[in-house]
C-alpha cells in the first residue's frame, strides 16, 4: 500500500511538474511575442517619421547644395574677373531665406568667402583652414562641423567648371542646436536614439 502511494504520489509531482513547465513556457512565449510584436510595431511606426527627418535635415541641405554647385549662372559669373559682391550675397540670401538655413560660397578665383550673414572672409585667413584642408580631398561632397562661435554642421560642394577646374566651395549650414534638438524630440517621442556614421566608422 505504501508503495502503491509513493508511486502515486511520484506520478501526481510528475504530472504538476510538467504542467509547471507547460504553463511557464506558454506565459514565457505570449510574454515575448506581446514584447516583440509590441516593439515591432514601436519600429515601424517610427520608421516613416526618421526618414522624413533624414530627408529635412539632411538630404534636402545636401541636394540644394548640389545644385547651387551645378547651377550654370552661378558658375559663370564666379569666373568673370570682376565681379559684384552685392550679386553673389543676394543669390546665397535668397537660398538661405528659402531653406532656413546659413548659406555660403567660398571663390578660389577671388580669394574670399560670403555667407548669408553678409560675413565675408578671405581664403588666407585662419579661419579659412578648412577650405584648403578640403580642397586638398580627393572628394566633392563634405559634412563638416563649423564656425565655433555658433556652431553649424556644414554641407560643403565643390564647384567646378566645364573643364573640371576648381572654382571653390558652396553649400548649406543647419545650426548645430537646431539639428540636435530635431533628434532629441524623435528618440523623446519614439524611443529610439539616431546615430550617424562616416565612411570611417567614425560616430
């Protein structure tokens, strides 16, 4: 009889033993596939809003840049001998009024850099540095940190004429505060934290 009440007693332990694990590994399964399906859907809805952030801070400053470099009255006036700075300070106030954005344009012809702060720098200058540390690049488009007094990331194009001769910088400048604060409201709103990194895995 005793035996007879062990092994029942075996074959009761045995059986809420194994239910035991049935139930925690269903509640384990539901739990993880609520957490997955609930940060899935999380990612997704946060994938439409980041790609239309990357296109309004960075895409759309890079392509109006590119095309002020490529643009054919602004290529043929830089290389005049003479030119007329009221000219070339109402075409990069005119792109930074409609951009929101500093605009400038550095003329190696000319020797001087015009944002649309009406700041004018000439090329030999110290705070031109950056000007020869690029044109010496093999390369053509630059993302660069700027102007330590107010901070700017800098979306620099090379210029060159029909002949692929040098004739200088141009592009856009998004106030550091603003593009920062544009990604703090994103990962504030969905979570995630952006990260950008250059061709040398540099973050």
């Amino acid at each position: 009889v005793a035996m007879k009440f062990i092994k029942k007693f075996d074959y009761y332990i045995t059986v809420v033993f194994v239910i035991t694990i049935i139930v925690t590994v269903a509640t384990s399964f539901f739990t993880f596939k609520e957490v997955f399906l609930t940060s899935t859907q999380k990612q997704q809805e946060a994938i439409l809003p980041l790609f239309s952030l990357i296109t309004s801070e960075i895409i759309r400053p890079i392509t109006v840049s590119q095309y002020m470099a490529s643009d054919p009255f602004l290529l043929n006036y830089i290389q005049q001998e003479e030119i007329d700075d009221t000219v070339i300070f109402n075409y990069i106030t005119s792109i930074s009024n409609n951009f929101n954005a500093l605009s400038f344009i550095a003329i190696d012809k000319h020797q001087f850099l015009v944002n649309s702060n009406n700041k004018v720098i000439n090329l030999s200058s110290e705070e031109a540095e950056w000007y020869h540390r690029l044109k010496a690049i093999d390369k053509t488009n630059f993302i660069d940190l700027g102007d330590a007094e107010n901070p700017h990331l800098f979306f620099d194009v090379k210029m060159f004429n029909e002949q692929q001769e040098f004739l200088g910088f141009i592009g856009l400048g998004v106030d550091l505060d603003h593009f920062s604060a544009q990604f703090k409201a994103f990962k504030k709103n969905f979570g995630f934290e952006v990260y950008f990194i250059d061709e040398n895995d540099y973050i």
